[in-house]
C-alpha cells in the first residue's frame, strides 16, 4: 500500500506555524480539516498483486486454524516468496496437513516455518515435535487477552525487528466458514492492528480466505487496483461493509453500483454483493473504517 496526501492551505499563519501544523498532521496520521485555513485527506493506494501474482518477497504469510483450500501450485509459490513464514498454533497442523498432501519433490522444496507460535491447545504435539526438529522457532504466547492470531501478529514484529526484516504487506491464510466468532476475532485483530499499534506501520494486514481476500479501509481516499483476472471474472463480487461503527459518508467509483456520499449501517443499507464496472481501479472516500473483500480467483 502507497500513501499519498493532498494538502490545502491558506496562508493564514505565518510560515513556520504552516509546516509545524502540517508535521503534526502527517505525524498523527489522521484526516481532518481544519476551518477554512488547511485540510488534509489520507490517499492510500492498494495493489494485490504485488504479492498475489509479482515476485514480491516484502510480505509474511500466517497460516490460522483453518484448512488451507488455495491451490497446492498458488500456494508453493505464496509460502516460498515470502520473507517470512508464520503457523499459528492449529495452523500448523493444517500446514503440515496441506504439505503431506503434496508430492513428495514438491515437499522438499517447500520451506519450513520462520517461526510457530500461539496458547497450543489445539496444535498436535506430534506436529510441534516436528517443526521444533526441524530447527524452526517455537514461541509459547499463554495470554488469554488476545486471539492466538493478534499475539502472532505481536510476536511477527518481534521477529521482523530483531531480524531487521522489512515488509509491506501481512496475509493471514483463513476462511471465512465456521465459527462466526472466529470470523469475528479476525476482523477485530485487523483493527487492533492501527488501534494498538501492534505491528510497524508500513505493513498492512489482510485476511485471505478460500478465494477472496479483505482488508480495512481506514477513513480517507483509496485507490484499489483491480487485477483483469478478478474485474473480468464472470463470478467477480466485492463488499463494503461497515465494522464496529455506522460510516457517515461512503463514495464510489469504478463499481456497478456505485455510492454517492452514502451512509453504510447495519439496519439500514450495507454494500454487500457488489461488483465491478471493468475499470482497472476502483476509487472509494470513506469517513469510517470498511471491511472491504473482493473474489481473488486466481488461488484456486
């Protein structure tokens, strides 16, 4: 994700109260306006493909405790990319599941996990013995405050910050079927992401399932790419969904049912079951942070 800003100001003060007002906006990371004298809008830019379909290595796979249903071929290639590789808990042995299903040449070619983590309660400690043979990092997060998938996001900072890693991009490899509160928790950990700060802000953090993928839309403007293989998809969906809170003011571009300073709330009108005019990016301003998801066919 690129940010940008567009900035406007009157001259209203002198010069070094300008640029001090402006650091602390751009510090604070938030869009505002401020009378007639400057406004701010937050301009992020989102691209998919930079670690779905590109060679891109500047991203972490976390493997949840869900089946993992994408394609053994997209799957090799996603896991073996990344710069860092993470099981969580359970996860692990649904990894270890996935990979016992591969032929064995391809097994071999297959990394091992950076690091496993999570409470293990649900992990087999055959598989735990595996992994911890196989010289990878095991790191026991106890706490019952938070899901096994937040303290993994804790402990992937960590990692990334003592190995001097750098990422943009965080995918959590889950499914959306199940238990509704799992579901649930996901997207909470994808706002305690911001709220908390519990990863560097340069990364963001998606949540990818059977073959969709969602993220957060945090206030501002956002230009989405849309990769041809998803816009052109005869069964291509996304969503706008609000999370937590009622968004005041939604607006559209490039969707077949666009929105024009739209309220989005539970009880009244929530963009679910939309999809694409065929433009290559969609545009969306937002007031309130939205769940957005959106087909990826390419992983099945």
């Amino acid at each position: 994700m690129l940010i940008c800003y567009f900035i406007k100001y009157k001259m209203s003060m002198n010069g070094l109260n300008v640029i001090k007002k402006l650091n602390s906006i751009l510090y604070m990371q938030q869009r505002f306006c401020q009378g007639p004298c400057a406004c701010i809008v937050k301009c992020y830019k989102w691209d998919i493909s930079e670690f779905i379909m590109g060679p891109s290595s500047r991203y972490a796979v976390l493997i949840l405790n869900r089946p993992v249903q994408q394609s053994m071929e997209f799957m090799s290639k996603f896991w073996n990319n990344a710069s860092v590789r993470v099981t969580v808990d359970g996860g692990t042995t649904q990894w270890k599941k996935f990979l016992n299903n591969m032929p064995e040449e391809r097994q071999l070619s297959m990394k091992n996990p950076d690091l496993v983590t999570g409470d293990f309660d649900s992990i087999l400690p055959e598989v735990k013995e595996h992994f911890t043979k196989k010289g990878c990092k095991i790191v026991h997060t106890p706490d019952q405050n938070h899901t096994d998938f937040t303290k993994a996001i804790m402990e992937l900072n960590k990692h990334i910050k003592q190995e001097k890693i750098q990422i943009s991009h965080v995918i959590a490899v889950a499914q959306n079927s199940g238990r509704l509160d799992h579901t649930l928790g996901n997207i909470q950990t994808l706002f305690l992401v911001k709220e908390k700060n519990i990863l560097c802000p340069e990364a963001n953090v998606y949540i990818m399932s059977d073959d969709s993928i969602s993220w957060l839309l945090y206030p501002g403007d956002h230009i989405i790419s849309i990769p041809e293989v998803v816009r052109q998809h005869k069964r291509a969906w996304c969503s706008l969904v609000p999370v937590g809170e009622a968004c005041l003011s939604v607006t559209s571009s490039g969707l077949k049912w666009n929105l024009v300073n739209q309220s989005l709330k539970f009880g009244d009108i929530v963009s679910t079951s939309n999809t694409f005019d065929g433009s290559e990016v969609v545009k969306i301003k937002c007031s309130h942070p939205i769940l957005w998801s959106m087909r990826i066919p390419m992983v099945k």
